[in-house]
C-alpha cells in the first residue's frame, strides 16, 4: 500500500521535472514536494477505489487507509497549499517583503472566510459534521472544475478541424501580415532614429549653450530646445502608436500561423485519427448533454448505474443468462479503470498547456501550486461523482468514509452547471467561429 | 561630426522604388529566455536611463544605439546601431518560433542575454543562438547542424556574438567566483566576450568601465564585419567557411 504510494510520489516528481519544469530552475523544493504529495494522494484514492472493486486486502484496512488518505488530503488541500500561494504570492511583492508570514497568514484566513462562506447557501448538511462540510466545498469548487474542463476539452477538439475551408489562402495571408509586420518595424527604426539624432543634436547644443552663462543664455536655451522637444515628443507617440500595432501584427501572424500549422497536421493520419476520435468525443458530450437535461427536467436522480442498467437491459431484452455478480465486477472495474486513466491524462495534459501558456519565471511557482489545487479538487470530486457509476454494493464504502453527504445534491449540482457551462461554450464558440472567417476577409 | 544619413526613407514615408535597403543598417538581435532582463538592458544600451517599469515584450521591440566607431582616432565616424528586442522563450510553440524568424534576416550581430540567478537561462543559450543563426543560413548551403550544438561551428561564425550576464547584484559575495567561472566558460563555447551586469545601475557601463571598452568594441566588429570587409556575401550562415576573405582589421 504505502509503496505504490511511494511510487506515485515518484511520479508526479517526475512529472514536474521533465514536463512542467522544463524551461525554469527550481529553487523552492518545498513546491515540488508539495506537488507530487497532492499527486501521489489523489492517485492513491483512485488505487482505492479500484481495490474496492476488486477485493483486495482486508476491508478493515481499506477502511483505515480511506480515512487516513482523506484527512491527508484535505489537510493539505485546505491548509498547505492555499498558505504557500499565499506566501509565493506575496514574497512576488516587493513591498511587503518585510513581514511575509504576516500576509501569508492574512491571506490565508481571507481565504478561509471565502470559503466557509459559499457554503452557506446551499442546502449542505447539518452542523455537526465540522469537517466534512469543508469537504463539501471542496468538492463543489471541483465539480465547477470537472465541467468546465470536460467540456473544453470536448469542444476544442472538434472546433479545432472546422476551419479547414479557409486553408487555402492562409499562406499568402501570412506572407502578407509579415510583410507588414516587418515594414513597421523599419517605420519604427527610422522613427526612433530621428528621436536619437534629435537627441544628440539638443543635448549637444545643449552643452554650448552652458557655455554661455547669465540670463540671455539661459532664456535662449529655454527657446530653442522646446520646439525640438516638442517635435520629439510628437514623433515619441507615433512611435508608441507603432508598437502597438506591430505587438498586434505580431500576434495575428502567430495565430494565422497556428492555424496553419493545424490545418496541415489534420492532413496526416495522425490527424485524422484525432478527428476522428473529435467527433466521437463530441457526440458523447451530446448525449451527456441530453442526459442532463433530461434528469433536470424530469427531476429524476440516477439511481442505478450504466453497469448494472447494461446487464439489466442485456439480461432482459436479450434473454442472455449469464452470471451477474461476475461480469459486474469486471465490467465495472473495467469501466472506472478507464474513466481514472483518460481523466488524469487528460488533466495532466490540460495542466501543462495551461502552465507553458500563462507562465513566467517569477510566477512559475504560484502557478504550479494553484494547479496542484485545483488537481487535488478535480481528484476528489471525482471520487465523489463515480459513486454513480459503480454498482450498489461498492458504493457503501465510500459512503461509509465520507459520511451523510447529500450525493443527489451533488448529481443535481453537477448536471446544472455542466449544462449551463456546455450552452455558454457552445454559444462563445460559435461568436468566435463567425469573427473568425471575417477576419480573414480583411486581409 | 559626420553623421551617416539615412536617404532611403524621406521623414516618414518610404520613397517609392527605393525601398530602406538592408545594406543601410547595422541590425543587432538581442535573445534571450524571458524575465532576464533584454528589455531592460536595451534600455539602458540606447537611453542611458533604467527602465522604470518592465513589462513583458510581445514580438519584438526595437531601439536605437548611438555609436562612435572608433572613437577618439581621427577615422571616427557616427553610426545608429539597431537593437531587436526579441521576446519569447525556446520553448514556445512552433508557430511563435515560425513568427519569429521573420526578425532574424540580415543580421549583423547578436547580444546573447542571460539571468546569473537562472542556470537554465545559461544553458538555452545555446538553443537561441542555434534558432538565430540557423535562419540565417544562405539557401544553397547545406545545414550541417541538426540541432545539437557543435563548437566548431561558434568558432568559425562569421556573426560577432557578445555574451551579457544580468542580475548580478542578486548574487551573494561568496557565490561570485562559481558564477564567473561558469560564464567564463559560456563564452569560450560562444567565444565571445562577456559582460556582467545590473540593469538597474548604469554604473556598470559608466565610460571608462572595462564593460563599456567590451561593449564599444563589440560594436565596432560588428560594424566592421559590415561595411569594411570585402567580402560581398554578407550573410553567409555557419557552413560556407571557405567563401569568406577576412580581412582583420587590427586595432587597439
């Protein structure tokens, strides 16, 4: 048990190093630590629930390692990592480099406040349970999570091969922007030279005119330098105003080159497996669509799972007899295998994206530790959610461990936002899909 | 005081059919990962000012130095010495990269900028001078580099590089030796000189500085390089070694 926890540790060291950590030096082992203890936790949550499912080891045990792994990770969820954002964040401030743990601390308990404080308006449970209704929370924010990144990341896939229609200009489109981007940068040279040479030339005259004291020399100096600097200051702000435009050049290239470089990777089988595996994704987002809607509408909580509703209808409807309690383990152990396994990946990789997109040297190290937040909320909220997909007789342990939380709350809660989160995504996709083809018109 | 004068373009516009030919100016890259400072330090080259409030440069910025070459000699002659600021990091996506090389054309000399603080900076070093010079490579010359770096090409490189370390008052006393020892290495494999830094201070390139002799001298090979060898095809990349006469101008 506590070696596959080990390893786990080792991985998400591992993790950190090689891919997010690439490019920067790591000079606060404490973050790393912390990164990998989060990772290593959730994975063992996951190596629980599958024991479950199986049967291994003593049910005791399982018991005694549920509890200890949860009070673990929302000691870290709740105290570790929000005090050392805090902290990173803070020590990112010069000013208050004096009384850092201070802040941190003040920081932290705003953070607390917050936190506590979305709880109340939800129909969450009864006072006794202290720590556990922090676990509530936690799971809320994460459920907020899951959604959003499950649909982001279904959406994005199938939108990514849509603009294939315009890909046949796009080259001379780009030859064109870079045209331009370069004959602004020559405009803004030849601009700032003229500011230089101005410059020289003032601060020359400048250096005769202090040759000459007492009042007329002064009065003199005074008029002639305002003309010039009147001028450099009027050449000062085209020059601002090209910038502008040549940073905006800049990004419009690099998008139309993104565009480009997508159009031809769609080209190659490997694209065309992931478009194929796109539109499949996006189907299935449809249909989980559909299914919330429906159990919003029809106030209807799922109280059979997929497994034990598939060998229903097989056993029913296609009058085949096989041995129940078997096949239902295995298909569902089979099923939420593959459910930890893409959900992980998939937040491993939507991690990295995110961390190289929005990154820098100074803040490498909050980002890092907001993401080994949000990970650890995304793990636990989707324990939560699984409790739906697995057969009655294994849900008991985990409701066990986690005491009397509202679980169809929580499945009403989820369906709610998925779908509010799905429209949204939908629509922005669509005002973005329109923009876009215009934008290529211009050109 | 002669100065050079740039006809190509009247005031503002460009005149037509005579576009601002390369062969007028003196184009020198700053590269470097980012967060190390080449906005700053460009700031400090062009204004002689330090730049109050840093900010992430998107695409590339560019600035104007005003050099004396070979100043104090009776040959001295004004020159404006572009500087490209060129953001980013050697990790960016291939299409950021793909924009990018659009600044690397013609060349003349590149300011290799990297954080004392930041080992990593060092190292990618070798990565951005690979990006920059690549590019620059003629057409019908074969890329011998596959990407790893090969010393004998730094060598042979007809692009004057000069090594620039900042930060360098964030280093404590005892830690110095180790640093400059590692750079002393750095610009061995580059070899180039190197200059050590704080961008906040222009003391460090205060006239009279053995950095300011370094970075003077700089400027003058790469001005050198460009106007007064007799070689006509100036942009030649790392592999045409036997194309170019250099005639070495020896001066103290």
């Amino acid at each position: 048990m506590f070696t596959s926890q080990v390893l786990f540790f080792g991985f998400g060291w591992l993790f950190f190093m090689r891919q997010l950590f690439k490019d920067y030096e790591v000079r606060q082992y404490v973050v790393q630590v912390v990164f990998s203890v989060t990772f290593a936790f959730s994975c063992t949550m996951f190596e629980l629930i599958i024991f479950e499912i199986l049967g291994a080891l003593s049910s005791s045990s399982r018991y005694f390692h549920w509890k200890l792994n949860l009070y673990v990770i929302l000691l870290v969820l709740i105290f570790v990592v929000p005090f050392y954002i805090g902290y990173f964040v803070v020590s990112n401030i010069r000013l208050l480099q004096r009384q850092k743990l201070l802040f941190a601390c003040v920081v932290w308990f705003t953070f607390m406040y917050f936190f506590w404080k979305l709880g109340d308006p939800f129909p969450i449970l009864s006072p006794k349970h202290g720590i556990l209704s922090i676990e509530q929370l936690i799971s809320r924010v994460g459920v907020i999570g899951v959604t959003l990144m499950a649909l982001l990341s279904g959406f994005a896939k199938r939108w990514a091969f849509s603009d294939i229609t315009c890909g046949a200009y796009i080259r001379y489109d780009i030859l064109a922007l870079e045209r331009r981007l370069l004959q602004t940068m020559d405009m803004i040279v030849s601009k700032k030279k003229r500011i230089a040479m101005t410059r020289r030339q003032m601060y020359q005259r400048g250096e005769d005119q202090n040759k000459q004291t007492g009042f007329w020399g002064m009065i003199k100096s005074v008029t002639s330098s305002s003309t010039g600097s009147e001028n450099l200051s009027l050449i000062q702000q085209e020059v601002d105003a090209l910038e502008e435009l040549s940073r905006q050049l800049f990004l419009e290239t690099v998008d139309l080159q993104a565009t480009k470089e997508r159009i031809e990777y769609s080209k190659t089988f490997q694209g065309k497996y992931f478009n194929f595996l796109g539109y499949f994704f996006s189907i299935y987002c449809v249909w989980k669509i559909f299914m919330a809607t429906i159990n919003i509408v029809f106030d209807r909580v799922g109280k059979t799972d997929p497994v034990t509703r598939g060998i229903e209808i097989t056993v029913n409807y296609l009058g085949i007899q096989f041995d129940v309690k078997f096949w239902s383990q295995h298909i569902s152990f089979i099923l939420v295998g593959i459910i930890i396994v893409t959900s992980i990946r998939g937040l491993l990789i939507t991690l990295t994206k995110f961390f190289y997109a929005i990154s820098s040297s100074k803040s490498s190290n909050v980002i890092v530790l907001v993401l080994a937040q949000i990970m650890g909320m995304y793990f636990v909220s989707s324990v939560l959610l699984m409790r739906m997909s697995m057969p009655l007789e294994y849900r008991s342990i985990v409701t066990e461990v986690l005491g009397e939380l509202q679980f169809n709350f929580y499945h009403r809660w989820f369906d709610v936002i998925f779908l509010v989160s799905a429209l949204s995504s939908i629509l922005f996709l669509y005002l973005a899909h329109k923009q876009a083809p215009e934008k290529h018109m211009t050109l | 005081m002669r100065e050079l004068e740039f006809t190509a373009t009247d005031g503002d516009r460009v005149l037509p059919g005579r576009k601002m030919a390369s062969l007028d100016r003196v184009k020198v890259l700053v590269l470097g990962d980012s967060g190390v400072g080449k906005s700053s330090l460009v700031h400090l080259l062009c204004q002689n000012q330090v730049l109050g409030n840093p900010s992430w440069t998107v695409g590339c910025s560019v600035d104007v130095r005003v050099h004396d070459y070979k100043e104090g000699t009776p040959e001295e002659k004004t020159f404006y010495i572009e500087l490209w600021d060129v953001g980013g990091s050697v990790g960016s996506a291939s299409s950021v990269k793909s924009t990018r090389a659009v600044f690397y054309n013609s060349v003349n000399g590149i300011i290799l900028v990297h954080d004392l603080t930041n080992k990593k900076s060092s190292q990618n070093l070798y990565r951005w001078s690979l990006e920059a010079l690549n590019k620059d490579s003629s057409p019908t010359g074969v890329i011998v580099s596959n990407g790893d770096y090969d010393a004998e090409q730094f060598a042979e490189n007809p692009v004057p590089l000069l090594l620039i370390g900042t930060k360098f008052d964030q280093i404590p006393e005892n830690k110095r030796n180790d640093v400059l020892t590692r750079t002393a290495f750095l610009s061995e494999d580059f070899n180039a000189e190197e200059i050590n830094l704080d961008c906040t201070n222009p003391r460090y390139l205060a006239a009279g500085t053995s950095n300011a002799v370094k970075l003077s001298r700089f400027f003058d090979k790469v001005i050198e390089k460009r106007y007064f060898t007799r070689d006509p095809s100036q942009m030649v990349g790392f592999t045409d070694r036997k194309r170019f006469n250099f005639k070495s101008l020896h001066y103290d």
